[in-house]
C-alpha cells in the first residue's frame, strides 16, 4: 500500500526521491535499477539503507528524473509490481 500523491498539483519534471521497504534478497538491487531502465528513465542514485531487526526485510533509497505524469505512474507501478516490494513511499 502507498500513499497517494496528489500528481496533479507536481510540476514536471521532477526528481523523486523515495524509499522502498521490500523483502531482502539477492539480485534486489538490479530489479529496481532494470524498472527505471525499461521506463527509459534517469535513476540518479540506488542505495540500501537500514535493514529489519530480523534482517527479513530491507530499505531502498533512490532518487531519479521523472519527466512527466506519465512516467511517474509508470514507474510507481513497475516498482510496485517487483515481487517482495511491500511499500512505496
């Protein structure tokens, strides 16, 4: 579940800087960076942040380039749908 963002009210483009709370696992890393690629979008920086108490489950931090609305439910959607993604922000 994420919290919904008002798009209408962002002006384009934008960088979006966001975090993802997902299941920890190898290979986590070229999933979020292969989404943005498939979009054709500019994923200016990808790192790990803190991990759970019981290390099941991990942060991501990431800032990119969104040009347009477009884009920028695209790439919602795409990172959503990776599997073990639990959240959005």
């Amino acid at each position: 579940m994420s919290i919904p963002i008002f798009t209408e009210q962002l002006k384009f483009p934008i960088v979006w800087q966001t975090s993802i709370l997902a299941l920890a696992q190898t290979g986590r890393k070229e999933e979020i960076m292969l989404a943005f690629a498939s979009l054709q979008l500019e994923l200016k920086s990808i790192s790990r942040g803190r991990k759970s108490k019981t290390a099941r489950l991990e942060a991501w931090h990431i800032k990119a380039v969104i040009p347009d609305r477009q884009s920028f439910e695209a790439i919602k959607k795409a990172l959503a749908d990776i599997p073990g993604i639990k959240v959005v922000l």
